[in-house]
C-alpha cells in the first residue's frame, strides 16, 4: 500500500504550513512548476506530494486506486460523502438488513471483473424465470409464450442496425409488433435496464452495450461486495474536491481540509457532477470535454423498498415481476430479496423522474397501489415500513447512470482522452461496452490508473510494475 495517504499528507503540511487558500494554492503550484527543473525535490508545497489524486470513491475510484497501490506508487484517494461506494452502496441500519441504495444486480457474474477478486461473500445466481401479471391474474401459458417470443425478438432486433451509418433513438430498433407486451418490453429494455425511454438513446450506443447474459446478487449486497474490495485502502471520507488546478506542468486539488499535490488525477465524479461544474477546473475544461459529460447525462432509476414480512405477495425469493403495462406508468418488483422481507419496487425513466420529484411518500404511495393492482388489497397493508431512494437528488450524483442521446456515442471517447497528459476520466460514463454498470465503472478505473501508471513510467510496456528501462540508440 503507498504511504500517500491524505491523512498523511495532511498531517505531514499542517506541520510546516498553514492551509492553503484556493489562490494561495495557484501560486503555490506555480512557483513549485518554476523550480521543479532546477530542484526535483520539490519545496515545502511539494512535501505533501502523490502520484496519483483520485476523485471519488466509487467502483471507478477505488478500482484505480488498487491499481495504483499495486504498483506501489503514492496516492490519495478523495470521497466527499461520509461513506465509499457511491452509486454502489449498501445501507443496514434502515431495514436492519442489506438494502442496495444503488446497484444489485451482478451482470455476467463469470466475466464480472469485481467478483473475480472477492472471497468470502456471498454470490449467487439470480433466478433466470420472470413473474408476469396481467392485471390482478398470473399471465397464462399462452401468455408466456407469447411474451418470450416477444422478448427474444426485440433482444435480437436492439443488436441489428443493419448498415446504419448515422446513429438514430434506439426506440426505432424495437420491434413494433410485440402484441400486448410492447410496453413492458420497451420499460424493460428502455428505463429498466437503462433509466431512459429508448427515444432518448442512441441506438449505436445500444447496439455496443455487452448483452447481461446472466445475473448474480450478493447476500451482503453489491455494496457490501464493492467495500470488501475497498478494504484497506485509505479513503479520505467527507473530502469534497471543490478545484483542480492543472497547467502543464503541475497538478493539485484543493478541499475544504487542504490541498494536495499530485503528479496525475483521476476523477470519477459522475457525469452530471462534471457537466454542472461541482468541480472547477483550473484552466477550465474545454467545451468539447464538458458537453461530452453533458451528452452523457443521467437517467432516473430508483428503489422503492418495502418490507414485508411473512411473504404476503406468496413469490419466491428474488422473484422479478412485471406486468403487462398499458403505458409507461408501470415498475418491476423484486420481491423477497435474498430471502428477507425487502422487497424492491423499481421506477425508471421519466415516469420514475416524475415520481421520484414528488419526494418519497408519493413513491411509496403508488408502490401501494402497484403492488395492490396485481395482488389485491392486502399487498398494500403488508407494508411494514419504506424508504426510497430519490438520486436525481443526490448532490454527489445527481442521477443514476448515464445514457448517450442519439448521435451522441462518440462523447463516451471523448471522455477516455486524458488532459494535458495528466488528467484522466473514468467511471461508468467511461465505458463503450459497459456503460451504466459497475462493472463498467471499475474497469474503466483500472483502465486510466495504468494510463495514468505508464505516464509516470511507473508501468514497464508489458503493463508490469516496473519502470520502463529506456535503451540508448546505437
Ligand atoms: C438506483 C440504481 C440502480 C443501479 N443498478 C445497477 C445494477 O443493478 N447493476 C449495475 O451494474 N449497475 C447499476 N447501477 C449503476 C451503477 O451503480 C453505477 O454505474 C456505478 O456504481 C458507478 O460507479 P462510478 O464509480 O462510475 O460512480 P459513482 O459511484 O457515482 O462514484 C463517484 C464518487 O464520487 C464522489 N464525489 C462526487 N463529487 C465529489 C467531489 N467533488 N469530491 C470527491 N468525491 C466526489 C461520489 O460521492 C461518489 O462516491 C445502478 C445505479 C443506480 C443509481
């Protein structure tokens, strides 16, 4: 593990300095670039020093700081909630038992890079049947068929765009004919699956999204699974990175308990936290690096949760419902999750953002009905207690993943450019094939911290550890 830590780094300048002023740090790093050719070992501002500062502690961000502590080289590793994980946290204290505030599914559990590193917790596949509902009935066989054929064709046609050359709204992949199931199918694959309505997304950007052939959940949470991967690493918690000033030479950040110095960045943030400039970049980011965040911005997906004791819908555990929808007003449940009373109403797209603006008793309210329109009367007084998540809200988020427009693909690479050599970005947006996905969101980590590793010379060109041995020429 480097030994860059913040706390170190913080203590190591509350000893020899006062702290920084966010103009006294430009002039810091200034006169530090002025002096760093004639003395390497940089002055008192440069004590604080690491090679890598790493914006979030989310899957991106404590990924790239595995990476960086595997290749033994100092960093700092900055979250500005009170917790790690991000978008991928799991809450105990609400229901007494693991509650994914962000992400539970586990897509493609045998190449997902997270649960090839974890051990001791509890990964197991998640039931490959679905429940259907067509009002207050179980769907009939008949019905069945008819949807699973439904279904395997508009998973087919979302993949074929045909000889397309101009990206289009990826609702015009859709079949048109999926009979009476055409709205739960467009929820499924649209808001669902991607916290957007297919007419907003583009379909280039559909069609190279990796098929989630197979699902697992982790009994302790995927949040849980992601702070076992965590462990270790110093994060400093409740460090908000409010500027990051990098020229050509020197890079630093600047947070309400000080500033550090590092050699490279990594921001994690998520796409609508860059776009809104929650962060100010010194210089500031280009119009072209700021309006690929905005191309990229965030659906709405939320979890209404409920607990419910004694199983009162009569489901299995894990058991997925949909119903046959008239429109886009409708959610799935997750029911018994992981064999607890937790049961999970899930609301996406604009419909979910409408809802989700209301504020939580208004989600749990048409949690209520929902459930009482499928199940009956009774659905609606098992509920013992609620919470739903709303974050579209969450300043540190500000939405749930994010979905490039029609036409705007290309933006995902746009972010994968580092800046100036020295800034990288990562997180889920980063990913071309995995966007919207933690697993996405960790490699996309890894990915720019040996970008950034290589830079430095801190990776051999066989992606090993050691620095490259530069050979004279004859
Ligand atoms: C409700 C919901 C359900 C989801 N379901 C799934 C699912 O089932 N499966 C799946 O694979 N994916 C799912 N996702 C998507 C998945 O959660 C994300 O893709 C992934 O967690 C994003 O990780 P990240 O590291 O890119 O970003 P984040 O997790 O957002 O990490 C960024 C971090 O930066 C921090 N930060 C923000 N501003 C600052 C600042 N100024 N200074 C320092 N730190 C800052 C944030 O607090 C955060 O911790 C879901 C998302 C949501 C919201």
């Amino acid at each position: 593990m480097g030994s860059g830590t913040v706390s170190a780094i913080a203590g190591k300048n509350s000893d020899t300095m006062p702290p920084l002023s966010r103009r006294s740090l430009l002039n810091a790093l200034l006169a530090a670039t002025a002096t760093v050719a004639a003395a390497p070992a940089l002055g008192a501002v440069g004590s604080g020093e690491v090679d890598v500062v790493i914006i979030g502690a989310g899957a991106a961000g404590i990924a790239a700081a595995r990476r960086v502590a595997a290749a033994n080289r100092r960093f700092a590793l900055l979250e500005a909630s009170e917790t790690i994980g991000g978008r991928c946290a799991t809450d105990t204290k609400i229901f007494g038992v693991p509650y994914d505030l962000g992400a539970h599914w586990i897509h493609n559990p045998d190449s997902n890079p997270l649960t090839k590193l974890v051990t001791g917790i509890d990964v197991y596949p998640a039931p490959r049947t679905q429940t259907l509902r067509v009002g207050a009935r179980s769907a009939r066989d008949s019905e069945l068929e008819t949807f699973l054929a439904a279904t395997l064709r508009a998973q087919r046609a979302m993949n074929d765009l045909g000889k397309a050359k101009a990206d289009f709204p990826a609702s015009r992949l859709l079949p048109k004919d999926l009979f009476d199931w055409q709205n739960t199918i467009e929820f499924m694959v649209g808001p669902f699956a991607t916290g957007r309505e297919l007419g907003e997304l583009s379909a280039f950007d559909m069609a190279r999204a990796v098929d989630r052939d197979s699902d697992a959940f982790c009994r302790q949470g995927y949040g849980a699974l992601l702070a076992k991967l965590a462990a270790g690493l110093p994060v400093q918690l409740s460090t908000p990175v409010e500027a990051l000033y990098w020229d050509n030479k020197r890079l630093g950040v600047d947070t309400p308990k000080g500033n550090i110095l590092g050699r490279a960045a990594i921001v994690t943030v998520s796409t609508n936290v860059l776009s809104e400039e929650k962060i100010e970049f010194i210089p500031p980011l280009e119009k072209r690096v700021l309006g690929a965040a905005e191309k990229l911005s965030l659906g709405s997906y939320d979890h209404i949760a409920l607990e419910m004791p004694g199983n009162p819908l009569g489901l299995q555990n894990d058991d997925m419902v949909f119903e046959q929808a008239t429109g886009t007003r409708t959610a799935a449940l997750l029911a018994n999750v992981s064999g607890t009373p937790l049961h999970l109403v899930e609301v996406a797209g604009s419909f979910g953002r409408e809802l989700a603006a209301q504020g939580e008793p208004a989600m749990v309210d048409f949690a209520g009905e929902w459930l009482s329109s499928m199940f009956g009367s009774n659905a609606n007084r098992a509920i013992k207690r609620s919470h739903a998540t709303r974050w579209n809200d969450n300043p540190l988020a500000l939405g749930a993943m994010s979905g490039a427009g029609p036409g705007n693909a290309d933006a995902r690479k746009v972010l994968m450019e580092p800046l100036g050599g020295k800034v990288y970005f990562a997180g889920e947006a980063v990913h071309e094939t995995q966007w919207g996905t933690v697993a996405g969101a960790w490699d996309s980590g890894t990915r720019a911290a040996e970008a950034a590793l290589r830079r430095l010379g801190a990776l051999g060109d066989g992606g090993d550890d050691k620095p490259v041995k530069r050979r004279r020429r004859r």
